[in-house]
C-alpha cells in the first residue's frame, strides 16, 4: 500500500518498555520496528532517571559515608568536588548503557526508526523525522504499517502552571543535568524522585527545604520506615513543610521566591522564601493524548493513561500499551514485565503457540525503593494499608541495632519488617503479606521478600530458609523469626 516500511510488530517508544518489548518480539522471531524520537535508546530510565541518579546516588553515598568514618577511627579531608568531572562520570554512565542498547537492537535486527510518531489509522503509523535534542523536526515523514502495534511512549514531569520560566526552576531533567550547587534548594514534592535528587544536592552542599501537600514524605512506604529514614537526613533539612501547598512563585534577582499555603486547616505555613533552585518534583502525567491515538481507535483517560487488559491489550484487539502510559507505579521494572507480556501475547497470536498467547501480567507485588541514604524499600502490604482494609496482621520488626553487620559497618540504624497474614482462616501460619526495609543496601535486598510473597512463603519458611552471616539480608529471616514468635537469639 501507502507504506515506506512494514512490520509484524511497531513499538513506539525505546524506553524500557519499548526496547524490553522490542527485544523480546525480536527473539520471537517477529520482524520488529521502534520508533523513538531520541539519538539514543533508554527512555527517561537510562537518560534522565533510574540510572544518572544512582550514578550521582552513588557518589553522594560515598561522601557521606567516608564524611562519617572520623568516629571510627579514618580522617580524610574536607571532599573537593569537579563538578564538570561529576557530570562527566555520570554521562560516561549513561553512554555505556545507551550504546549497549544500540548494539544490542542491532544484533536482533530490530530496526530503529528516528522520529516522532502519530497514528493516522488502525494499521499505520506516521513519523516525523528528528534531529539534535529530539526536539526539532526535519519535515521529512515515513509512513510504517504495523500488524501489531506496543505504545510505549511513557510519561513526563507535571510542571505547575504558575512557576516561572526560569533556569533556577527545574524539574528532575534539570536537576540530572547538574548545572551548579546551589545555596537553598526547594523540593516540591515529598516523593521518591524529589528526594534522591534533593540527597545529592545536600550532600554537595546545598541546604534544603521540602513541601508536602501530604502529611508525609514518601507516601507508599510504612510509616515506622520514614521515621528513621527522616531522623537520619533531619540534617539536610532546614524546613520539612507537610500538608503544605506550593500556590505562587516569582522570579526575583535574589531568587526563586514562593509562597505557601496550608493545605489543611490549622497547619501553619512559613512566611514566602527564596531559593537558588526549585526542583518540581510533583508527579509524572502518561504521554497518551501527544500520539494522535483517536485515528488508531485507541481510548485514552482524561489523564492521558491508556486502559489495558491484564495482556497489556488496549480496546484495540490489535494494538497493546505498557510502561508508565499505562498507570501507575511508573517504574522501568514493571514496564519491563509489561513488555514482556505483550511481545509474548503478539508472538504467540501470529505463531499460533496458544501458550505464548496466553502470556499475562499477574505479579502479585511490585517492589519500589528510595536510594537515598539510607535506602528504603518496601513491597506488598503496609501496616496502614492492612489496617485500612481490615486485614489482620502479624509483624516481626528486626532492628538492625541487633545485626552484627550492620553494627561492624557502623550503620546500626535500620530496620527489616515483615507482615503476615493473622486472619482466623491462617491458623497462625499466615503468608507474608508485605515488607520493607530502611537502611544501607535496602533496595538490593527486598527482591527476597519480594520472592517470598511471589512464592506464598509464611514465617517458617524465611525464618528456616539459612541466611549467610554476617549480612544484612540476615535481618529478613531474623524479622521472620520474630513474627513466628521463634527468636532466641540475636547474633
Ligand atoms: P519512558 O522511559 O518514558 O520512555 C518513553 C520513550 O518514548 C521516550 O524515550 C520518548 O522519547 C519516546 N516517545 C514518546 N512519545 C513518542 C513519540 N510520539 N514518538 C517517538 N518517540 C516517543 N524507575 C525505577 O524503576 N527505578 C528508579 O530508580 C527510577 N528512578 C527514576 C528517576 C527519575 C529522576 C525519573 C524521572 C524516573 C525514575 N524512574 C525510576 C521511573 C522510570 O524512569 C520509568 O518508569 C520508566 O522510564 C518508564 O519506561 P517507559 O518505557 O514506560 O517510558
């Protein structure tokens, strides 16, 4: 027909969704194309979120770590920071990754059209040539025709409609790029995002101040978590603002100057104060309503998130959705399994293998984590959650005052806590139902819990599975321990 290029498979988008799809359509032996607007593949993950931050995280960690070692006994000097170097580590990071990708679509003959892409019918996708930053459009188009389609356009930072046009306004983009160190740093937004960002900026010398609409900062986690997560990085903070609402910004000489509000009756807000640098860290909206997805038949939410089965299918029997468009959590893990599925599905339905057609996404939890330091991790159920929904618990919290590895690394301040089902029906031998973990290495650690609640593991069965010792990843069997009422001893 009208096409410049034809495929069984059209992934728009190379994030992790997109290139996890398209990857996995490839080994399927599908003939693949993905359509990105961006040089390079990775998505928001590789070049602006999950990875420059832990390469920053990382090097923040260290200095904080080596800053604390004077009391065991190890004086190094005051740290000197190239901040052009820094930025340098963290692009050199970001490169490896992207250009492995490359080699990798490569390899699968997965080919990679650059562009930005609409839907003009059910079958046909337009792209707009891009060039530089991904931004600018040649004018030249390609028309390719697509038997199945993934949309894995992802998501964006919301920006508030009354914050100025600045360059000391950013949001986690901004941010990643690393500019300079400012003296006062804004966080607007209590989540995840915002204080990684805000961690690493502290820990090279910017004092901050976060706000809140919420009466706590990352919401999700257990609430006995970011208690020590908060008395740990109190020092960071001149002003931690809860259930306090951001309403008016103006750009000064001097600096970013904004204005607060109560965001619930009673609560008092500070007078408006001037920053160096405001970070918008509010939220992420899905990239469903900038495709032109009407002309493929696709429905997309008010909200721009577009409605999928649990095979990832949209309304449309032919064309699926996975990653951040299609809901929360947005994180690269879950797009990733959503991937996954939907190349499997495709595969399976064109194959006629009615077990790879049968693919679907039925994790039971997604792990989320804060890589700030300490780290905080948490899956499942939380106490409050379980609370809220009536389901009785059993808890087992090991503190890590008690584990010999995290006293010999000098960071006794964690805590591993577990809960299991309590309900009448468990007999006493619940299954888990949720953990979390704050402390130094969190988040390498909660895929066991993870595990466990994948796998309908009680307390026995973590509290006998052996744990090496001396680790910190002990704690998980000893909480278990604690919950099954069994503990004797703690090393
Ligand atoms: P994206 O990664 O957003 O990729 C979508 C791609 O589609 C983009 O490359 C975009 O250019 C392209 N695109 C969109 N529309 C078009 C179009 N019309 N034509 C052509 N191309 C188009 N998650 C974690 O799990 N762990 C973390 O530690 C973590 N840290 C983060 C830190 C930050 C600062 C941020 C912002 C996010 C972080 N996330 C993290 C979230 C994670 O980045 C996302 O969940 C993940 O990138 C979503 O993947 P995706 O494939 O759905 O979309």
């Amino acid at each position: 027909g009208n096409a410049d290029l034809d495929c069984d498979v059209l992934v728009l988008g190379g994030g992790p969704g997109g290139y996890s799809a398209a990857f996995r359509a490839a080994d399927l032996g599908l003939k693949v194309i993905l359509v990105e607007r961006y040089t390079t593949l990775g998505g928001v993950c590789l070049n602006v979120g999950c990875i420059p931050s832990k390469a920053l995280l990382h090097v923040a960690a260290v200095m904080d770590e080596v800053s604390h070692l004077g009391d065991l006994g190890v004086e190094f000097g005051k740290p000197v920071v190239n901040i052009d170097k820094l930025r340098g580590h963290k692009e050199k990071v970001i490169g490896k990754l992207t250009g492995g990708l490359a080699a990798m679509a490569k390899m699968r003959k997965v080919t990679i059209v650059r562009g930005y892409g609409n839907f003009v019918g059910p079958n046909h996708l337009e792209v707009e040539e891009t060039t530089g930053s991904g931004q600018e459009k040649t004018g030249s188009k390609k028309v390719v025709a697509f038997k199945n389609a993934i949309i894995a356009a992802g998501s964006q930072a919301v920006h508030l409609p009354f914050m100025p046009k600045d360059p000391r306004v950013v949001d986690s983009t901004g941010a990643l790029a690393l500019k300079d160190v400012p003296k006062r740093m804004l966080i607007l937004g209590g989540g995840i995002i915002g204080l990684e960002m805000g961690t690493v900026y502290s820990t090279l010398g910017a004092r901050l101040d976060v706000v809140e609409m919420l009466d706590g900062l990352m919401q999700g986690a257990d609430r006995d978590l970011v208690k020590i997560w908060q008395k740990m990085n109190a020092p960071r903070f001149d002003n931690i603002m809860l259930k306090t609402k951001t309403v008016a910004a103006e750009a000064t000489p001097e600096g970013i100057k904004v204005s607060f509000a109560p965001a619930e009756e009673g609560v008092k807000v500070p007078e408006p104060q001037t920053y160096d640098l405001v970070l918008q860290a509010v939220g992420r909206t899905p990239n469903g309503k900038k495709l032109s997805a009407e002309k493929a038949g696709v429905a997309v939410t008010d909200r721009g998130f577009i409605n999928v089965d649990i095979q990832m299918r949209t309304n449309v029997p032919h064309i699926f959705a996975i990653g951040d468009i299609v809901g929360q959590p947005m994180l690269a893990h879950k797009a990733v399994h959503e991937a996954h599925v939907a190349a499997e599905v495709i595969a399976g339905e064109l194959q006629g293998n009615k077990e790879l057609a049968a693919a679907a996404f039925n994790a039971r939890v997604i792990p989320s984590v804060a890589y700030t330091d300490p780290e905080v991790a948490w899956v499942g159920l939380t106490e409050d959650q379980a609370k809220a929904q009536g389901i009785k618990v059993k808890k087992g919290l090991f503190p890590w005052t008690a584990s010999g590895r995290a006293i010999a690394n000098g960071r006794d301040e964690g805590v591993t806590k577990l809960l299991f089902d309590d309900s009448p029906e468990a007999h006493g031998h619940g299954k888990i139902l949720g953990g979390g973990m704050v402390g130094t290495h969190a988040g390498d650690m909660i895929g066991e819990i993870a595990l466990a609640i994948e796998m309908g593991a009680d307390a026995v069965d973590i509290g006998k599975t052996i744990h090496p010792h001396p680790t910190l990843g002990e704690s998980i069997g000893m909480a278990a321990e604690i919950a099954h009422g069994s503990c004797t001893d703690v090393p």
